[in-house]
C-alpha cells in the first residue's frame, strides 16, 4: 500500500467515523477515535455487506458509504456493550 492510498483509507475513515458519531449520538471518541472506528468500520463493512449480497460500488463516495455503514454498525455495537 503506498502513501497515497493510505492517505485515502484515513480521509475515508475520517469522515466516517465522523459521519457515524453525528448519527450515533454520544458514540463519538473524538477525531482519532473517529478514524479508527471509520477504518474498523470500512473493514466490517467490507466484509458484512457482501454476506447480504450488497454492492453500492467502486468510487471513493461508495467507500464512504461502505465504511460509514460499519462505522454505524460497530458504533452501535460499542454502545450496547458499553451499556452492559
């Protein structure tokens, strides 16, 4: 992977962990957290939303709505646990 492309993973995670906190609410970490949960995210999507047989696309835009996705998800996930 070359610097470029992770440049890219991060900005895609940035702003979909970012994304993710706003509608989560109360699920934020603050930005580097964000990126975690966004690359986290990128990575569960990546590997849930084919299992369902969904394909949004190629693009960065769809990157970020894959990851944006897992984010929510793992978010969501975080906040039940967090709870218990």
């Amino acid at each position: 992977m070359g610097a470029e492309s992770l440049l890219v993973f991060l900005i895609v995670g940035l702003v979909a962990g970012w994304l993710a906190g706003q509608v989560v609410r109360g699920g934020g970490f603050g930005i580097l957290g964000n990126i975690v949960v966004g690359v986290i995210g990128a990575f569960l999507a990546g590997w849930l939303l084919p299992k369902f047989n969904i394909s949004i696309g190629g693009s960065v835009i769809s990157n970020i709505v894959n990851a944006f996705i897992g984010a929510v998800i793992l978010l969501v996930i975080l906040r039940l646990v967090k709870r218990a």
